[in-house]
C-alpha cells in the first residue's frame, strides 16, 4: 500500500486533546442521544476529512485518466497527442498536489517508498511515459484514500456505544409514570426499568425482584439476582421483571458513560504502528536514489539516472504487499474471521505478551455444573434427576446449567407437580413423591432448617442447596467452564507463536479468575478490573513489547483499543466489534488460531514479493547504472518483476494445507 500515517497523524491529533468540560457536554450528549448540537469538529479532524476527499477526487481522476486514454488508443485510433492528453490532465491535476505532500514528506526525512513514487511521476514526465506516471499516481491517491478513510471511522466506536442506550428514562413520581431525557434525570430520581430495557443510571432497587445481565460491564459471567437493596449500574440488560430503582448519579456520571469517557481517551492514545512497506521502502528509497544519483555523477549521463528510477519504481511495494493483504483479508472473511484493520494482520506476528479477558473469551460464558456433593444414603443421579425435573420450571440462570448436565448423563426427568417460588424459600415442587426444594445457603439457614447444619464449607463458584422431603440432599456447585480447546491453545503460544508473556485481566472475581487461570496454565492474573485498570494494563504492557488482547465485552473495548492487535470473540457485543481490529465470528479459540497463521503466512508471502522483487530491482538497477540497459529496457523489466510479484502475492487468498496446530 505504500500509504504515509498522513491520515493517521490528524486524526491522532484530534483525539489527543484532554476531555474538558466542552467535550464532556458533548460526550454526554451522544450518550443520551439528545437532539443538542455537536460541537464544533476540531480543525485536525476536518483537515484530515478534506485530505481523504482531496485523495478519492485524485483517485477518480487517475481511473477516468487512464480509461479515458486507453479508449482513445485502441478504441479510436487516435493520434499520440491526443492519446496522452487525458494522462497529462491526470498527472498535472493530481500528480502536483502528491508531489507537494511527498515534498513535505522530504523535508521530515520521511523515506517511504510513496516517496520514490513520487519521484518516479517526476520520471515518467521526463521520459515522457505518461501511463505509467498516471498508474503510479492512482496507487498513491488511492492507498491514502483508504487510509484516511479507515483512521476517520475509529468514532464509530462511540457511535456504536452510544446506540445501545435508552433515549428516555422511566420516571416515578406518586402514581405517575412519565418518560423524561437522561439529561434531565437526578440524583434520588424513581426510575422504573421494564423488562428487556437497558439501565440508564446507576442506583438502588427500592422494588422488584429479578435479574440482570452486566457482563459486558464487569466481565461477570452470570445473571445476578436484584432484589431490594441491590446495587444496579447504568448499561445493565435487564431480565423478565420491571425494577424500580433510586439513582445514586446523574446519567453523565455513571458507569456507562464513563466507560465512554475511557474510550474516547484510548483513541486518542491507540498506538502508531509502521506498516511494513513503510518499512521496506525507508530502506528500499534512499538505496535506489543513491544509485541513480551515483550512476549520474560517475557517467554524465542523465539517461542513467532515468533508467535506475525506472526500473527502480516501487510497484511490488505499492501493489504486492496489499494484494498480499487483501487475499488474506479474503481467506480471513471465508473462515468466519473479519479484519477491520489490515495492519493487524502485518502486526499480529509481532507480538509477544497475550492478555484474555476471561468470560466468554478463555470460557463459554455460562455456568456449568461442576461439583456435586451428595448426603450420605442418597445416590447422586437420582437427586440430579428429580432437581433437574423442578429446574425445567424455573427461569433461574443457574437451571440450564442443571438441565444440561442431566442431559449429559441421559438422565430421564420426570413430571414435576406444585411448583412454585416463594420468596425467601427458592423453588420447591413435588417430583415423584418427593417434597423437592432448591434454594441458596443463606435463605436455607434463615428457615432454621435442622439440615443447615449439614451444608459442606463454603468454596469457589456458585451454588444452590437441595432440601428432599426436609432433608438435607446436596450441594450443587457451578463454574464458567473453560472452553475445551483453551488448554491447549494456551500452551501452544510460546512454541508455535513465540509469545513470551500471558496473562488473564478480568473484571470477574479473584477465585474465580484463579480457578480458571489453574484450569488453562496461566500463573499471572488480574482480577476484578475495572475498564480504566484493565486500560491501564494493557498500556504499561504494550510499551516493554507488542500486546494481543482478546476479549468480548464492552469492559474490554478501551483495553483492546489501546493493544498492538485487539480481537473480538463471539458476536455479542457491537461495541466490542467496533474497538477491535479483528472479529472472530465464531465462539472458538481454534479461529483465532488460525488468524495468526494466517497472518504468518501472509507476511512470509509478503516478503517474498516485496524483497524478491527488490532484489531483482537491485540487479536491473546495477545494469541501468552501467549503462545495459535504457529507460525503455528499464520499464520493460520492471513490468515484468512487477507480474512476478503480484502473481506471487495472489497466493495469499488461497488457503494452505495446514491453518491451525490446535
């Protein structure tokens, strides 16, 4: 692609401003969806707009140049003069602005090879070959069109966040009920959430029991029970039960919105990353120059000097690495994998520290049955079967985890009569004679239960207690299961991937992070992070060496913003898409496997027709500068390095023998 940071540069400009209080009225604003004004867009921001419209209007010139051209010669017949008087317009139009950039680009000391492409229109100009010159100048315009544009859409992060809250709140006052902005709700408000909506604030539950889903906040993996008392944050799912709730913050200061804050934050600090013809053409530029100009000098003859640049143009730079990468963008796309960002697939190979967030990226995200402790007398899968028969009633999140282990075991459930769900007590039904009840060891020792003193000692995870005909039963105990290939996936990464450190940061809790850490061969964990901390991490680790950072929930967004390569896993969250570089469609870890060799592979064929082909370069170079060959000779050559090239790269798009070591 050969494309300069130009864009990259103003937008990077933009966003690293600090928040004041105009860009917090602003951020405020897109969070509550209000019909307020934007802000003013800061001066980088537009001129980095201007610049990719500048880039696309040339890009078109170049393409009705060229078009335009060859309908004239081979279509019409026309006369030379006429045949070169749409490249001229093309090269004259859009060539001049280029050349004034890639000056700038001289003036920093800026070698990339579109900086001998540059050089290269100068060349044609002379040489009078104005097709070649209007090629090289759609490859420029085009590439930094490309650029600007994918650098300009980073807000979309924010868009996306901003989208999944409510644009009104539910308030309470007396019996009445009205809808009201966010931005005008206040502390000690009475909002009501119905059922399915997401939390606008944070608060209290004055009334209502139910559930709520906050594990795209805190990396929870579990739907937590609210209940009078509870604690609610803003951004929540909540479950079948409307919950009224006092606030304890403004919408503008809740957990969501400065979630929003921490992201905006991680754009303007995401780091700047060279691409590798950038690289390659840093060296590859300067080499080619110093040929031309010595190939001058020692003959006199300036037509040397033409020759080398000629044959020196850095079309395998400008086209065999992004055909290289866009064939692998393809292979990616069929293999349920989407690369937002191409420089993650030349950076991925790149990295050294690993960092997983743990619910539904090292896990399946929903708790699995992992542990039951039976009283003694009673056989474990009869009491399974008949609790599994009384958990098919029951909405509970913990239920399917019951229902599938029974599952598991072809258990056979029978019917289950009088079921019900008192408050204080859990479930109770009758199932083949057997008064049944499941509830929690704090509501069991509130009944007084003579049982309760049967109960094991507490441990890791969740659990529910079985009661059989007022008798103690079992223990019931459930983990977020890992999923089955993180082991090994984990222990392949030093071998096959080179990568040096791993690491869990969760938002989850310490024992539950360190069973799960035991589970997949992990010694180094973080637990109970928020946002900004798991942000936090990930900056102070990407400075000592390039980071991966795979997660799936909205807490993991500004992390994954701020790593080398951030990946997305599952499709559960839009907010996650947006922020990260790489979408695994599929919940498995066998994909992001099989993006990584991708990725090696993409890069091994990268190379080979960047540098194989300036090897060749090199060769022709050494024979212009001697004089064997012409300008035209040059042109010929270099035609034919650059198939060679391309033909090599197009290999990218078709998969190997082997994807994945899993």
């Amino acid at each position: 692609m050969g494309c300069s940071p130009h864009g990259q540069s103003l937008i990077i400009a933009s966003l690293s401003q600090p928040i004041g209080s105009a860009q917090r009225d602003w951020l405020n604003g897109l969070t509550m969806k209000q019909p307020t004004p934007a802000p003013p867009e800061p001066q980088a921001s537009v001129t980095s707009g201007l610049w990719q419209k500048k880039s696309s209007l040339i890009a078109a010139l170049s393409i009705v140049g060229i078009a335009s051209h060859l309908v004239l010669r081979f279509g019409f017949a026309a006369t030379p003069g006429t045949q070169r008087l749409p490249l001229l317009v093309t090269l004259v139009l859009g060539g001049l602005p280029l050349l004034y950039d890639l000056l700038g680009k001289l003036w920093r000391r800026e070698f990339g090879s579109d900086l001998l492409g540059g050089v290269s229109i100068i060349t044609s100009l002379l040489l009078g070959e104005f097709l070649a010159g209007a090629i090289i100048v759609l490859m420029l315009a085009g590439g930094e069109a490309l650029e600007s544009y994918a650098l300009r859409s980073a807000s979309s992060v924010l868009a996306a966040l901003a989208k999944r809250m409510p644009s009104v709140a539910h308030r309470k006052s007396s019996a009445l009920i009205t809808d009201v902005a966010l931005l005008d709700i206040a502390v000690d408000d009475t909002l009501v959430i119905y059922p399915h909506e997401i939390c606008p604030a944070d608060g209290v539950v004055i009334e209502g029991h139910g559930l709520m889903d906050e594990s795209y906040l805190t990396g929870e993996p579990f739907q937590i029970s609210k209940t009078t008392g509870s604690k609610v944050i803003s951004g929540a799912i909540n479950g079948e039960i409307a919950l009224t709730i006092r606030t304890t913050a403004l919408a503008a200061d809740s957990r969501y919105a400065k979630i929003m804050e921490v992201m905006r934050e991680s754009e303007s600090k995401r780091p700047q990353l060279q691409r590798l013809g950038d690289q390659l053409g840093s060296i590859y530029t300067p080499v080619a120059l110093a040929v031309a100009l010595l190939a001058w000098y020692f003959s006199g003859d300036s037509l040397r000097f033409l020759a080398v640049l000629v044959i020196a143009t850095p079309c395998p730079l400008l086209l065999g690495i992004p055909i290289a990468i866009i064939g692998s963008i393809s292979l990616c796309a069929r293999r349920a994998i989407i690369v937002k960002s191409p420089v993650v697939l030349e950076q991925i190979a790149g990295c050294r520290t690993a960092i997983f967030d743990k619910t539904g990226t090292l896990t399946y995200g929903e708790p699995k049955l992992t542990e039951q402790t039976t009283a003694t007398g009673l056989d474990p899968k009869t009491v399974l079967t008949l609790v599994a028969s009384l958990e098919r009633y029951s909405k509970h999140p913990l239920s399917r985890a019951i229902i599938a282990a029974a599952k598991e075991q072809a258990l056979t459930l029978p019917e289950a009569i009088e079921v019900g769900e008192q408050p204080g007590r859990g479930l109770q039904g009758t199932v083949s004679g057997h008064a049944m009840q499941v509830t929690s060891r704090s509501k069991l020792i509130a009944q007084n239960l003579p049982c309760a003193d049967q109960l094991p000692e507490i441990a890791g995870g969740l659990e529910c207690v079985v009661v059989m005909d007022g008798r103690y039963a079992a223990t019931l105990r459930f983990r977020d299961a890992p999923r089955a290939e993180s082991l090994s996936f984990v222990k392949h990464l030093g071998p096959q991937h080179h990568f040096a450190h791993v690491m869990i940061v969760s938002g989850d809790r310490e024992s539950e992070v360190r069973y799960l850490a035991d589970q997949v061969g992990i010694t180094e964990i973080y637990a109970q992070q928020s946002p900004e901390q798991k942000l936090a991490i990930v900056r102070k680790e990407t400075t000592a060496a390039k980071t991966l950072y795979v997660g799936d929930g909205i807490n993991d967004a500004p992390a994954m913003m701020a790593a080398t390569v951030g990946m997305a896993i599952g499709q559960n969250s839009d907010v996650t898409a947006e922020a990260a570089g790489v979408v695994i469609m599929d919940n498995s870890l066998k994909k992001v496997d099989e993006f990584m060799h991708i990725s090696r592979r993409m890069r091994g064929i990268a190379l080979q027709s960047a540098v194989g082909s300036m090897a060749l370069s090199l060769i022709g170079m050494a024979f212009a500068a001697t004089g064997h060959l012409s300008p035209f000779s040059g042109a010929i050559a270099q035609e034919i390095i650059d198939v060679l090239a391309v033909l090599n790269a197009l290999r990218a798009a078709f998969p190997p023998k082997t994807i994945h070591d899993l």
